[in-house]
C-alpha cells in the first residue's frame, strides 16, 4: 500500500537515475502511442498530407534555377516567353497546392490533437476518481489540478504546433538535402561536413533542456500547490494573518521558477546563434566554391542560386525543430507527471468476483484486525468487535485513539492490514462497490456541498428521489425551515462548498443526504461538530427516530451526543477499553464516568 503512495510522491522530483529517466520515458511513450492508437488511420492521412505539401514546398528553389538557367535566355535571346509563363505557372501551382496541402494538414492535426487531449483529460478525471483515499490524503489537490490543467496545457501545446515544427522541419530539411544533391552534389558534401558540429550542438541541447524542463514542471506544480493552499485556507489565514508569510514563500517560489525558466531561455540563446554560425559558414563556403567553378565554367548562375536557397532552406528548419524541442521537453515532463498518476493502482481494489448483498440488514464484525496506515505505527492492532444490526453505538475516546479510523475502515476507504471486516457476514472486500456504498453512508465533519442546488446536493446519494422524498429527509433533520428561507428554496444554488449557507446549515444538508440514501449502516464522524447547542438538539430528536431501524455508528466528543446511543465503547491506543449502555459507564468509575462528569461540569 505505502509503495503506490511513495511512487506518487517521487513524481515531483528532478533528481531521476539514469534508470529511472529512461524507464519514466519509456511510461510516457506508452500512454502517447495509446492515446494516437485509435486515431491510427487520421495519423497515417496527416502523415501522407504532410509529405506531399513538404514535397511540393521543396520544388520552389528549382524551379527558380530553371529559371534562371533556361527561362531567362529564352526571353533575352528571341524574346520567347513561353518557358517563362511555364515556370512561372509551375511556381503558382505549387504555392497553391503547397497551401492547400497545409491548411488540410492543419486541420488533419488539429483533429488529431483535439480528440488525443480529450481523451486524456477524461483518464485523468475518471483515474483520479477511482484511487482510494490513500492516494488523496497523501497527494495534495494543487498537484492533481496542476495535472489537469498546466501539463495538459502543455502537451497541447506540443501536439498543436509543437509537432507540425518537427514534421514540417525534419521533411522540409530531408527533402530539401535530397534535392540538393540533385541539383549539385558536391554543394550537398558542405552539408555532410556541416551536420557533425550540427550533431554535437544538438545533443547539447536536447540533453540539457531535458533536465531544465524537468525542473521547470516540479516548480511550476509547487507554485500551483501553494496558490491551491492558499485559496483553499484563506479563511485561516486571515484568522491568523498569515499573509506576509504566504506571500514570502509565494515569492519565493515564483522566483525559482522564474530562475528555471530563465536557464531555459538561456540554453536557447546559446543554441540559436551557434546554429546561425553553423548555417552562415555552409553557405559561405557553398558561395565560394561555386563561385571558382562558375570561373572555370564548370557551374552556372543558375544552380549556384538553387544550391545556396537549398542550404539556407536545410538551415532554416531547424531552427522549427529547435522549437520542438522546446515544446518537446515541456511537454516530455508533464508527461511524465501525467502518466505516474495513471500508473497509480487503487490501494484499495475493487474485488474480482462480487458477492451480491441485495437488503443489507447492517451487522457489523471486526475480525481479528489489524491495521495501521502506510509503514507507520499500527493503530488498531488485532481489534475485535461486533455490533448486531440496529444498534446504534457511540466511540468515545481521546484523539488518536482509532475512532476514525474504524469509521474508514468500515466504508472500505482502507483496507485492513490483515483481518476481516464483515458486513451481515460477508468480507467487505468481496463486495461489489454498488452494494457496498448503498449498505454504508458516512457523514464527516466536512459537510461539502457541490456545486447546484440545495436539493441537487440532498439528493446525491439517490439522484432519481423525487422532490417529495428530497423535502421529507429535509424535514426529517430539520433542514426544511432554512431551506425554504433561500432565496429559491431548494432550488437555490449553494455555489462552491455551500457560499450561500452557514456550516450548521450545511452540516443540516449533508444529514439530509445521508438519510435519503437510506443505508443499513450510517456512520457519524464528529458529524454535529459544526452545529451549534440549538441545531444539535434539534439533530438528536430527529437521530433518535431516524436511526431507530438501521445500525449506527456515531463518533463525538460531544458526550450530549452519545446520550442517543444504546450503547458505549470507549477506544484507546487502537483497543476498546469499556463497552456498556451510556447509563451503565455514568455511573460506573471508569474513563468514561470521569469524560462525563467533566463534561457536566462543563455545563454548569
């Protein structure tokens, strides 16, 4: 379990082995050519497209050499204009076949990368969704947003234009080196000459920007992890005026990844020029040796202008690929972000061949379990338990004592390090996932409303209730007063974690909810710590009658709150200490007498 996690967390580092680059590389071109292999055949036809427009782009410096050479002579010796209007016809054509040919392409590629992105982006939604909690509580939610947002960005952008550089460059540069050795061979050995220090400027850079790039994706995910933070907390920070200090580490951080992006700029500054010196010298040296052997009437005019627009078109092109490689780099390391998270496996798995558990009656048994979380400390170390169905049962205990923890471990948000958990006697990992989420509800502390209307929010767990069946669970709670105070009702839209209702009132709307749902076990997780005295009264009344019928578990340190419950269990350091009736632990001597006479106290 803690390998799946620790894999994630090595995803935001730039410090790979050689093994691991490579093996990091070969996981991103797996997920690429699985994106492309349904698209195979629109590729292959982008291919072709591509081909036939470079081709006929790579025509143009011939037929200005015919020109020259052929049209030009006729014209000047008896004044016939017919080779003239041909060349000049065939120049036409083929800068209208060659836009064509590219305004196709562009479309072709556009097609490509759309539907390439949007297949992406739903993995990455739909596998997010489906690890378990380990992998949310572990992998914070500025790095799944920078996931979905600045990586995919990113390899759009190289899909988009990223990818037209490199084909558009690398056919342009071939073909143009084959028609050069066409038109004059000995001006395409400059070339050969050329390409060795052409060669080791390449590999500089690629090396190098691949190292840049990857630095500059790992700060850009920590800078959208501390605004994520921030946004997300601003409420605690302005209780405690944190804003100097998260401004400073913003900065700072801002500032390194302005640092890493300027070694980026940097490292292209360096190729570019050394590139442009590499293409002048081939020219000069293409220029000079045509020219002695125009002198000794070995070469024209003509094909010396052919040869130098060939080696200056071979040149130009790869300033595009430079580009790709830009992009590539970019693009190679979100990449890599993106599919480590695909490569996540659930923690907790769905099982091969489901047990069906049609009318789950809620009987609940921990079976020699013992669990602890990642390789830390063991929380519950061979727990047993046994709770008969309908019993509603109360922990109690100080924090870290394994309340929660149960409470995740009877929703199967975890599974059991080794041991059974047990519902209506039927392991809950041998559950099918449908069976197991209609039979089991918690409710947390945070009451989280979604985006949509109040009654969109209370019918989450049951979207076809009916708004009779929505508004009875709201009066069965108590919701129904403020609910209809809204200024639509139930159809008011609560905005992003209810903007419109106070956290009683969404705590009131995520009761709702739960109790539509109607599940044989409902589980309350310190789930009245955000009501105030009124509400939580109000909660109990409608607790005793709604809780009457189905098996409950409720987690408080409101003792108010465990006064409903039938019975007592009392946790400490993962082990239950006292089990009774609440009447029978009051009036006893132990841990739990000495919590509630404290809390009477309190009262007082």
């Amino acid at each position: 379990m803690s390998g799946s996690v620790q894999g994630v967390a090595g995803e935001d580092r730039n410090d790979y082995t050689k093994a691991e680059s490579k093996a990091i590389q070969r996981r991103s071109w797996r997920l690429l050519l699985s994106l492309l292999a349904p698209l195979k055949w629109r590729v292959i036809l982008t291919a072709i497209v591509v081909v036939a427009q470079t081709g006929v782009r790579v025509l143009g410096p011939a037929l200005l050499g015919l020109g020259l050479n052929a049209a030009l002579p006729a014209v000047l010796d008896g004044a016939d204009w017919g080779p003239t209007w041909l060349v000049a016809g065939a120049y036409a054509a083929t800068a209208i076949a060659g836009a064509a040919l590219l305004a196709w392409y562009d479309i072709l590629a556009a097609q490509v990368t759309q539907s390439v992105l949007l297949d992406l982006r739903t993995r990455v939604f739909r596998h997010t969704q489906r690890l378990s909690l380990e992998f949310h509580e572990t992998y914070t939610s500025g790095r799944i947003i920078s996931r979905q947002t600045s990586d995919l960005d990113t390899i759009r952008e190289l899909l988009n234009g990223g990818l037209t550089q490199l084909v558009n460059g690398v056919l342009y540069g071939v073909f143009t080196f084959i028609a050069l050795l066409l038109v004059d061979f000995q001006s395409g050995l400059v070339i050969v000459v050329a390409l060795v220090p052409l060669a080791v400027l390449m590999r500089w850079f690629y090396t190098r920007s691949q190292l840049a790039y990857r630095a500059t994706r790992v700060i850009s995910a920590q800078v959208i992890v501390k605004f994520v933070e921030t946004m997300t907390g601003i409420r605690a920070g302005k209780a405690f005026r944190t804003e100097p200090r998260n401004e400073k580490t913003f900065g700072a951080l801002t500032w390194d990844y302005r640092n890493a992006n300027m070694k980026v700029i940097r490292l292209f500054g360096t190729f570019e020029p050394a590139l442009m010196a590499i293409s002048a010298i081939a020219i000069g040296a293409v220029v000079l040796w045509g020219g002695v052997r125009i002198t000794w009437g070995e070469f024209s005019v003509g094909l010396l202008l052919s040869a130098v627009l060939y080696v200056r078109n071979f040149f130009a092109p790869l300033q595009e690929v430079a580009m790709f490689v830009n992009s590539f780099q970019a693009a190679s390391a979100a990449l890599e972000k993106v599919s480590g998270v695909l490569e996540e496996r659930p923690s907790v798995a769905d099982p091969a061949e489901p047990v069906a558990l049609k009318d789950a009656r809620g009987h609940l048994r921990f079976d020699d379990v013992t669990f602890g979380y990642g390789e830390g400390r063991t929380i519950l170390p061979d727990f047993r338990l046994d709770i008969p169905e309908a019993q509603t049962v109360a922990l109690v205990g100080t924090t870290g004592a394994g309340k929660s923890t149960l409470a995740k471990l009877l929703s199967r948000f975890y599974d059991p390090t080794s041991g059974r958990v047990l519902l209506d006697g039927v392991d809950l990992r041998d559950l099918a996932p449908e069976d197991l989420r209609r039979a089991i509800v918690m409710v947390t502390q945070e009451a989280y409303l979604f985006s949509g209307s109040v009654a969109d929010n209370i019918a989450l767990g049951r979207p076809d209730a009916s708004m009779d069946e929505i508004v009875a669970a709201a009066k069965a709670v108590g919701a129904h007063e403020f609910i209809e105070q809204l200024p639509d009702g139930y159809d008011t839209d609560v905005n992003k974690r209810g903007g419109r209702v106070s956290a009683g009132q969404r705590q009131l709307v995520s009761f709702a909810r739960a109790f539509l749902a109607d599940p044989a076990v409902l589980i309350l997780d310190e789930a009245t710590a955000s009501l105030d005295i009124p509400s939580e009264r109000m909660i109990q009344e409608a607790l005793q009658t709604l809780l009457a019928d189905r098996t409950a578990i409720i987690i408080a340190h409101r003792l108010s709150t465990v006064e409903i419950a039938d019975r007592v269990l009392v946790m400490e350091h993962g082990r239950i200490i006292e089990d009774g009736t609440p009447a029978e632990l009051t009036a006893g001597t132990g841990k739990f007498a000495q919590l509630h006479r404290a809390w009477r106290e309190s009262l007082v």
